[in-house]
C-alpha cells in the first residue's frame, strides 16, 4: 500500500495535545506515519494551527529527546538538548502511541545544521573558502562531528520505536531563506557552502587532494562573481568536470559522506534515509546524487508546484539508484503562493503514478487546517494509482 508520512514538529504535538494531533492525521487525514524531527538548527516557525499558542516558535535547536550521554564517549560533539524540552521526554509518549496505532515513527536529523553545536564549539563549525566560521553549521567531514551523528540516529533509533532515521542536509548546499546567500546563482552557492576547515584541508591533503589549489580555484571564481555580478548558473558538480583540483575535493568529500551514512546504517536498526534537495530555482540536474549513497532510502525534497519538473527530477534520480535504494518523495502540504489549491493532489497522484512508494507530506504545523480534506483527498488518490 501506498505510505504516507506527516513531518511533525514535537512542539505542535504537545501544544495541540498528542492524543488530538494524532486523532487528526492518522483518523482524520489517514497518514501511515510520522516524520519527527528529533535534532534541528535554531528557527522561528509559524503555525497554523487554530488559536496555537505561541504562534511563531522560536528554538535555538538543539537535540529534540534526552540523550543517553553513554552513546556519545567515543566523541568530543557532544549533544546540546534543547532548552524547549526541560525534564521531558515527549518522543517517548509520541513512540508509544504510535505502537498502540500501528503507526510507523521515523527521527529526522537535521545533520548540518544540528542545534547550536557550532556556535558552542568553533572547532565543529564549517569555515567557507574566506575562513568565515559558521555559527550555525557543522562540518560533517570532521570526524568527532561524524561519530556524533552516527552516535545520535544510534541513540534515538535503539530508545525508541524508531522505523527509519532521515539524515538531511548532507549535500553541500543550502542557506536559509532569510540568508543573502539566497540571491548568488547556484553554482556560486555551492561553491560558498563548500567547507575548508582545518579538518578537511588536513584530511584531504593526507587523501592526496591538492587542496591549495581547489580552495584557490573556489576563490578565483567566487571573486569574479562579487565583482562582476555575473552569475554561476551551472552546479558545482558541472564545473568541477573542468576543474581536476575541484574534481578531487569535491569527490573526496562525497567519500566522507559515504562513510558517514554507511556507519549510521551499519550501527541502527532502521532504515537509513538521506535526503535529496532540489535548490530553488534549479533544474533537475543540480541534485548531486554523491550525497545519497549508502542510504537505503533515498528523498527527494520536493517544493515546487510544477509538476513537470517533478516528473523530470523524479527520472533523474531514478537513474542514479543504487543497491537496492529505494526512491521516496517529500512534498509540502502549505499551497504555493499563487493559490494553486491542487498542487498537491496532483503532485501526490503523480508520485504514486510514477511507482514511488511512499511520500512524506511537510510538515502539520504549516497544513491550513480547512486543508485537512483535500490531503485527505490526495491520500486517496494516490493510493489508488499507485502501482
Ligand atoms: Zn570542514
């Protein structure tokens, strides 16, 4: 049968009540399951929900259940809780009702953007090619900071009911959209999220990188761009084909984050799913499919309403399947800005459509609650033509 999964945020569970929430998507809506983001950056999130009180939450982030500190020895990242959480445990209750349900409960971590974890430690911290230190990301080829996350999806996948851990942000990539990184053309994006801390000049170096000559090359070609205005349109991947240094450090990195996801699903008993962001504004051919190996599931992250490019990003990383990978789709359930009502319907029906298994549907806090029809409605559909 086709599966369908809510992301929802612990905060909307417990300030809508657990029992009421799950009343609500899994009676109501007829989710198959739930997407619980159990480690997250700092972030102001706006709700929906009716009379919800705060209507815009605001977290530093941090780590989303109390940790068992045992799991963490063998690394010196060590989990910051969340202030929002005090003494609780509500993934516990939240695990326990989904096992009553028979509901499936899958951990998101949010993997490079982990509560407050650079901005306590610098030595963590990703450093772009211009020696900024990020305040707010981790470098995931640093090893202390790949055992802790290896060390986390352990620790949440064995204390609860834990089905699948979802590892996001593994792919160098991504701002936020309050950044002004936001207006630089794609390959000016990844070229600036690219991390050259001590750790990874020093690790790539001993792999053989030429590294001096990579971060120069990722210098030069960031320069020209704030000089002359002009933009990179293609990927980073595409330029790095005429690039040997880039080449290098860029498939050196990709090896990192191989290891990285393959010791996560070699120490959980879950299934490993990594996610596969379409950047705004890119064509299908800017998802670097370096960043999902190892994975048992792979997701594509899904925002736009066009249908066509859905099609067309859904055969691309078809194409790049592996291992018995498995293709999944994340879709949002707040409509786009121009008022297109059945983006998702379509969407969602497309997806099954095209053979794909199960959809993750984000998140229940944005779901415009006179919405809660229509996702039921594009549940049904899809379930239908799912084949
Ligand atoms: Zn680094």
């Amino acid at each position: 049968m086709f599966q369908t999964n809510m992301v929802t945020h612990l905060w909307d569970l417990v300030d809508e009540g657990l029992e009421s929430v799950l009343d609500c998507l899994h009676g109501g809506i007829g989710v198959t399951g739930l997407c619980v983001p159990v480690a997250t950056g700092p972030g102001r999130h706006l709700r929906y929900g009716a009379g919800v009180v705060p209507r815009v939450f605001q977290t530093r982030g941090g780590v989303f259940f109390p940790p068992n500190k045992a799991r963490y020895e063998r690394t010196r990242c060590k989990p910051i809780s969340s202030g929002w959480l005090r003494s609780r445990d509500p993934l516990r209750k939240l695990s326990e009702l989904c096992r009553e349900r028979g509901l499936g409960l899958r951990a998101v971590i949010e993997c490079t953007n982990t509560g407050r974890i650079a901005a306590h430690d610098a030595h963590f911290a990703q450093k772009n090619v211009f020696g900024d230190v990020s305040r707010s990301q981790v470098c995931l080829a640093n090893a202390d900071v790949a055992e802790f996350v290896r060390a986390l999806s352990v620790d949440v996948s064995s204390t609860y009911a834990i089905d699948t851990v979802e590892l996001t942000g593994l792919a160098p990539l991504s701002c936020s959209a309050t950044d002004s990184h936001q207006y630089l053309s794609l390959g000016a994006q990844q070229l600036l999220a690219l991390c050259f801390c001590e750790s990874c000049m020093q690790s790539a170096a001993e792999a053989g990188v030429d590294v001096e000559s990579a971060a120069r090359s990722a210098t030069v070609r960031l320069d020209t761009v704030f000089r002359t205005g002009q933009p990179i349109e293609t990927s980073l991947a595409a330029l790095a084909d005429d690039d040997p240094p880039l080449c290098s450090f860029l498939a050196w990195y990709r090896d990192r984050i191989a290891a990285l996801v393959s010791s996560v699903g070699a120490s959980c008993n879950a299934c490993i799913a990594s996610h596969a962001r379409l950047a705004s504004g890119a064509g299908e051919e800017a998802i670097d499919p370096g960043y999902t190996r190892g994975a048992n599931i792979v997701v594509l992250d899904f925002f736009d309403a066009e249908i066509g490019l859905l099609e067309r990003t859904i055969g691309h990383l078809r194409g790049t399947l592996v291992d018995e990978q498995r293709l999944e789709a994340q879709l949002s359930v707040t409509p786009p800005a121009a008022g297109d009502d059945q983006a998702l319907v379509r969407n969602l029906t497309r997806v099954a459509e095209s053979g794909i298994p199960s959809a993750n549907l984000d998140h229940y806090g944005r779901l415009p609650r006179d919405h809660v029809d229509l996702v039921k409605q594009a549940i049904r559909f899809a379930r239908r033509t799912f084949r």
